[in-house]
C-alpha cells in the first residue's frame, strides 16, 4: 500500500467536510511529508502495519507541543484510511519514549578491528561475539555449543525470550578454531566444563581494549553493534529484533540515531562482514 496516495484525499477530506483552517491544513500536510519520508511498512495477517518509530526519532529533538501536533495529524490519517477507505492499517510506534540523558558511547569501529587484530583467540572471540552479534555479557556467559550452527545463534535472553542471530562468516571460522583448541565440552566459553561468569568475561573484554589505551565495556559492543547497523540502513525493527528488546522504544534510546531506512543485507551491513578470513 502506498500512503502517499491518500495524501491528498485526506487533506481534501478534512478541509471540505472537517472545514479545517488552512493554518491546520498546512500543519498536517507537513506531519504527512514527515511521515512518508520517515517510516517503516509491512504486512502482517492482511494488516498493514506503519511503524512511526524512525519519525520519532526525527522528532526528538522537537517540542514536546510539536511532537503531539505532528502524532494527532498521523493517528487522524491512519483512523482516516480505516474508517473511508476500508483497509486494516495499525499504527506502531505511537508510544511515548523517554531518552536517559546520558548513553553508553558507541567505539569507533576502526579501534575495534585494531583491537581484533592484536589480542588473544579467546579476547578476540568474546569481542567479535559482542559486536557481530549484539549480545549482552550474561548471554554470551551462557552461551551453549548446542545452540551454535554454522550461521545461527540460539541466544537464550531476558524473560526466557529466545531469539536467532545470524552469524557472519568470519566469526563461524574463529569459533571452530577456537573450539579445536580449546575443545569446551557444553558452553563456547568454560574452564572445568563449568561456563565462565559474565565478571570473568567482561574482565577479558576491558583488559584487550586497555592494552590500547581504550576504556570499553561489553555493553559499549552491543551499542556498538545496533549504532553501525542503523547507520548502514538496517531497519529498526530487525535490529529490536536482533537484540532481542521486547520494544522499539528500548532499541531508540540504545542507538539514539535520528534516522533508519529499509532493511539492507545484515552481512554487508556489519563492518566486520568484508574483514579477510
């Protein structure tokens, strides 16, 4: 379905049998522009679903007055096409999202490769663990090989929510190789086949980027990881979905980006995708 055709038709609507000012006219024409431009659409059971999560993020930096004018013309227009036009859309997104004022520092992506490039196999796959996959530290603590593949990571959440994060290539390679060596007998990382805690893990992560005189935490890698794939055009409902948040609201304050367009291969997305092997 294409909004920008009923565009003009709901202007029309509300100025001959609404009798809107032209001063409302012109406030909602602009809430629409704003809409067309910045959204995410799908299908789901014959309902068409418009996310307005990437329109809040525009927003953000707007009166909280701007905020509801521009919301109030977007819910009149989706009551709009399901009330005259007979169709099935729901808005998402339309919750009211708080921004903490401070937020964990994405590190730059160059530091990271660097840092990939000069730290031990088992630094190197906790890192590359982090950041390839989004997790959080005490997912990756109880991280089992049999919820490993070849592409995908069964990654066991908040909640006993369960979710599957692709794995890239390059990461596959080095879990074999560490594996060979290291021969771990349930979970990836384990010493006396009982798993290392989430301290022990995130003690290896701070001690590889301290070498470089970089001060990181695990944390700062799933930032990371959610702030590179936004920027490289991944939609943020995958990237919700990849970090396994139960809202797109969380997934906002994580990445505070202002902006997010259709989803782009998750492999040519992540900067360590076209790393050599």
């Amino acid at each position: 379905m294409e909004l920008a055709n009923f565009v003009e038709p709901f202007l029309e609507y509300c100025r001959d049998l609404r009798g809107y000012s032209k001063e409302t006219l012109r406030s909602y024409h602009i809430a629409l522009n704003q809409l067309l431009e910045f959204h995410e659409i799908e299908s789901k059971n014959g309902v068409t679903i418009v996310n307005i999560m990437p329109l809040r993020l525009m927003l953000a930096k707007h009166s909280k007055k701007a905020i509801a004018a521009r919301l109030s013309a977007i819910r009149s227009f989706i009551e709009y096409l399901n009330t005259h036009h007979n169709l099935k859309v729901k808005l998402h997104g339309d919750q009211s999202v708080k921004v903490p004022k401070t937020l964990p520092k994405p590190i730059d992506d160059k530091k990271i490769i660097e840092v990939l490039q000069e730290c031990s196999l088992e630094e190197r796959l906790i890192i590359a663990m982090l950041y390839a996959l989004g997790l959080r530290i005490s997912e990756l603590a109880s991280l089992k090989l049999i919820d490993i593949s070849t592409k995908w990571v069964r990654v066991f959440g908040k909640g006993s929510k369960t979710r599957e994060v692709p794995l890239l290539r390059n990461v596959s390679v080095l879990i074999e190789e560490y594996i060979a060596l290291k021969q771990p007998k349930h979970y990836l990382f384990e010493k006396e086949e009982k798993p290392l805690s989430s301290a022990q893990l995130r003690y290896r992560v701070e001690r590889a980027f301290k070498r470089h005189g970089i001060k990181a935490t695990p944390h700062q890698l799933r930032h990371s990881f959610a702030t590179e794939l936004l920027k490289d055009g991944a939609r943020i409902a995958d990237v919700s979905e990849l970090l396994g948040h139960s809202s797109m609201a969380t997934t906002q304050i994580y990445t505070k980006l202002t902006n997010s367009t259709k989803l782009q291969n998750y492999l040519k997305a992540h900067p360590l995708a076209n790393r050599d092997e």
